[in-house]
C-alpha cells in the first residue's frame, strides 16, 4: 500500500503507482490535516510537497522514519513522482519512457 499526502486528486498518480505493483493507494488531502495516521501495511509514503503544509510533511516524516517506512517528497506530477522513485531506488517501471527520469539507473 501507498500513503500519498497532499493535492486535491491523483489523476494518473494512484494507477501509475498500482501499475508498479503497490496495490492499494490511500490518499489524504493534507489540506485540513494537522496530523496523518499511518495506515498498517504501508510499504510507501510521497508526500506532494506543492499541496502540503510544512507541519503536516515534517509529521509524516517523523512518523514514517519512527516506523521505517521509506518516504518520497515529490511534486504533484507523474514525471516528478517516477524521478523521485527513480533516485531513491525503488522500482519505477517507467524509467524508459519518464522523460524526467534519470537515465543513469536502470530498473531491476
């Protein structure tokens, strides 16, 4: 499961990050939220750095880092979000066509 803070909708975030094998994708707006539960299972967290509060990011974080669950801040566009993946090591299926990409590292 993926636990995606901030932006109003996913648009092809929430499939993109399915098609890679994540399975569910919980989403919170952070818009009114102070605070985030993590959901069990999460194998993900991004955080959508242009549609999230300072406060809320550094919760998420802490939290996330407390429970060892890997963490991506990225901007709200699947370019960002596969170069976010791309650079923090986790398997982006994407990385051929993701014209962000870095084109250094080849998925495995």
């Amino acid at each position: 499961m993926v636990l995606v803070v901030g932006g109003d909708h996913l648009g092809s975030i929430a499939e993109n990050l399915r098609q890679l094998g994540y399975g569910d994708v919980v989403h919170v707006t952070g818009r009114n939220e102070r605070r985030v539960d993590i959901p069990a299972g999460t194998r993900l967290i991004l955080v959508l750095v242009d549609y999230v509060n300072h406060n809320l990011a550094r919760w998420v974080k802490d939290q996330a880092k407390a429970q060892g669950i890997p963490t991506v801040f990225t901007r709200r566009s699947w370019s960002s979000v596969c170069q976010s993946l791309q650079n923090c090591g986790l398997p982006c299926i994407h990385v051929e066509t993701c014209p962000r990409a870095s084109r250094k590292r080849v998925a495995g």
